[in-house]
C-alpha cells in the first residue's frame, strides 16, 4: 500500500519503498520482480537515526513516510552504509531537511558523498570500525565492510535489538507483498543468490571476511537495503556461506549463441555427451537469456561450455559479451569448454578461449566446424560432452 511503513523491531521503522516497476538496474541486470529500497527508521530518547535512503525520484515519498514516525527536520543522524544512488540519492534532499542531521559514513564513503552528493565537510561524520553512536538508549556500532560491493561499503549494528543493517548485503531484487522472510517460501533464496551471483560473487574474499566478522555478533535480525527483513538471520547467511565456500554442483553451465542452428547442433551433441555421464548440463541461447539466472547458474557451476558462432571474424557480440560478463563476475567455475561454427575464416572460439585464459580458466577443449557440422564433428562434440563430464565428476 502506497505510504505503507512497518516496525522490524520495537519502535524501529522501515521507511523505504517498494519499485515494483523497475525492470533493469545498472542498465545491466533485469529486474522480473522489481526491486526494494530499504531505509531504517531509528527514533531514540534523544537523537533519532536514518539508515540509508532511497532511489532519486522518490523523495518525497520518503520524506511522507518519516513524517507518520517523526518530523523529517528533527533526524540527527542520516547514516549512509553505502554511496550507490539507490540507496544514498535522497541524502541532499534529507540534508537539505533536517538542516542539523550530520551524515554518518567511512572516510572512503566521505570521498563518495563529496562527489556524488556535494555533501561538504562539516555536515559528515566520519566513523570506522566500532565506532558508535547513542541515540539515549538505544547505540548504534559501525562495521567496516569494505568492497561489498563498493569499497566505501560498512555495515550498521543496533546493539539493544540486535539488527543487523548490511546495505546491499544479504539482499534480493523483490518487491512484492512480503516483508519478512518468514512469509515467502525458498523464492526468496532463488531470488537473493541471484542477487549474490550479480552483485557480490565478484567480491568473495570480502564476504568471506565479512561472514567472518558478523559471525561473533549476537544478531536477531538482519535488514538489507533490497528485499525483505531476515527474522531467520542464519538462512541468510548459511546461503551465503554456502555460495562463497561451499561444495560445487556437478554441473555445467551451456551457453550459446547460434545463427542458423548449426552451432546449435554441436551445443545439442554436447549436452547428450554430458547427460550420458550423469552430470547436470544448464542451456542459456543468448540470444533471450535472462543474464540474472546465467549469473545465478554459476554461483555453483563446475563448469561452462561456450558454444560461440564466428561473426565478422571474430566471436558472435552475444558470447563476447557473456564471456566478458564471466570475467567480471569471476564465479568458481574449475574448468570450460569453447566450440562453434565458421564461415570462411574462423576466429571466434581462439578469441573466446584467449579471453577465458587471460582470466585464469583453464579450457580443457576446443572444436571449431565449417558452416555446418558433420557427422564426424557432432561425434567429437558428444566425446567433448563425455570428457567434460567425466572431469567435472573428477573435481
Ligand atoms: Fe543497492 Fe550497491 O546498491
């Protein structure tokens, strides 16, 4: 409901909103289920607290919402766990408002603010690691938290409720009807290791040192800035565990792009090749994949096979850029396979596995066919398909 706010825990506020709308972010990722920005409403005794704000465009919505709690001038605190805009957009405007508020960030994040916000010295506070803050009764203790996934990054600890204020970690794109974990079944996992695969998958060593860090905190609740509320923190963040360190899947992730089905027939003889071994083979056509369940499909992968067409001399633009998306994303992936068609001169699978290589995978195989593949190359593509197979189960 529009205006809509709700307690996470006595007396404290989520004020945020609910983009039901928004289909992309970072023009990149598609949103199916839009996406949340998550503020906290913290009022004390004697100060009161705002963690993190909301997506530009929806100031005033948010203003309305602290209004039903408190007079938006009266907040002393504006804390800013993180710069993105999603989160931090509103800040001028709260600023702006509650001409006293000091704004509560890392010395990176000042760096940020000063940049993206025009935020000048003497309205921040600058906090590391334990610091606090006492709003009269009730503290609130910062966390660096850095490169998760920006390096100005830190989390928020509200020591008397024991919540847990991460920003973007632990989150998930999901709007919908739900607030708390507790009413949405496994979606909700589905949803944030999507998440996780975009957004924080690239960054494991700092959320392997964060995990490290909360896991000494007493924590009750966990409120991200996207999604719903954990009132099972150890959901959360057993899935997390689980991602960044976990046992990988026997399984391979197929990806492919394919002009006039040829290199799809060699896709085809590969999958056969690898379900003959007993191993769990994924099919992504780029030319209509989701990229967010590609990114997802990975967080567990043993391995990708890259099904590339050569294109004007070198890899068709879909597997270029899903091969550059593999890079940035950096999943655990052990081992890949690259194989497709030509026309004339070839290129496009040599270009795809130098790319693979300069990252670190190791590509196990490679198969390049005229045109259309014969029978004698749909052959090699199921032995490729068996041995890929049979690696993976070795790993
Ligand atoms: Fe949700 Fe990194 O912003």
């Amino acid at each position: 409901m529009f205006g809509e706010i709700f307690e996470i825990a006595p007396q404290t506020y989520w004020v945020g909103i609910k983009d039901w709308n928004r289909r992309v972010f970072d023009s990149l990722i598609p949103l199916p289920n839009g996406t949340t920005y998550n503020a906290y409403l913290i009022p004390g005794k004697d100060k009161n607290a705002l963690v993190d704000t909301v997506n530009p465009g929806f100031e005033s919505d948010l203003l309305g919402k602290i209004s039903r709690v408190l007079d938006p001038s009266k907040i002393d605190y504006l804390i800013m766990n993180h710069a993105e805009p999603d989160h931090a957009g509103a800040i001028p405007t709260v600023l702006q408002i509650a001409r006293d508020a000091k704004l509560v960030l890392t010395a990176k994040g000042a760096e940020m603010a000063k940049r993206l916000y025009r935020v000048s010295d003497e309205r921040m506070l600058i906090v590391k690691e334990g610091d606090f803050l006492d709003l009269g009764g009730r503290t609130l203790r910062f966390i660096e938290a850095p490169f998760l996934h920006w390096p100005e990054t830190m989390f928020t600890y509200f020591e008397e409720e024991k919540v847990l204020f991460p920003c973007d970690f632990f989150g998930a794109h999901y709007a919908g009807p739900e607030n708390f974990d507790d009413e949405m079944g496994e979606l909700l996992i589905h949803e944030a290791k999507r998440y996780y695969a975009e957004i924080m998958m690239p960054f494991k060593p700092p959320v392997s040192r964060a995990l490290e860090k909360i896991s000494k905190i007493e924590i009750e609740i966990i409120a991200p800035s996207h999604g719903p509320i954990y009132r099972n923190p150890k959901r959360i963040v057993d899935a997390y565990a689980h991602w960044v360190g976990g046992p990988l899947e026997n399984k391979v992730v197929v990806i492919y792009a394919s002009m006039w089905k040829n290199t799809e027939k060699m896709v085809k003889a590969l999958m056969t090749g690898v379900a003959a071994k007993g191993v769990k083979a994924v099919l992504f056509d780029l030319a209509v994949a989701d990229v967010g369940n590609l990114a997802r499909e990975l967080v567990d992968a043993k391995a990708v096979a890259i099904g590339v067409p050569t294109f004007v001399g070198g890899p068709h633009p879909f597997a270029l850029y899903a091969t550059a998306l593999i890079k940035a994303l950096r999943p655990r992936l052990k081992v890949a396979v690259v194989f497709g068609t030509y026309g004339w001169g070839g290129g496009g699978v040599r270009q795809i596995k130098e790319m693979l290589e300069a990252s670190k995978f190791e590509v196990i195989s490679t198969h390049e066919a005229m045109l259309s593949p014969f029978s004698e190359d749909i052959e090699k593509m199921k032995k490729m398909g068996e041995e890929l197979a049979e690696k993976v189960k070795s790993l």
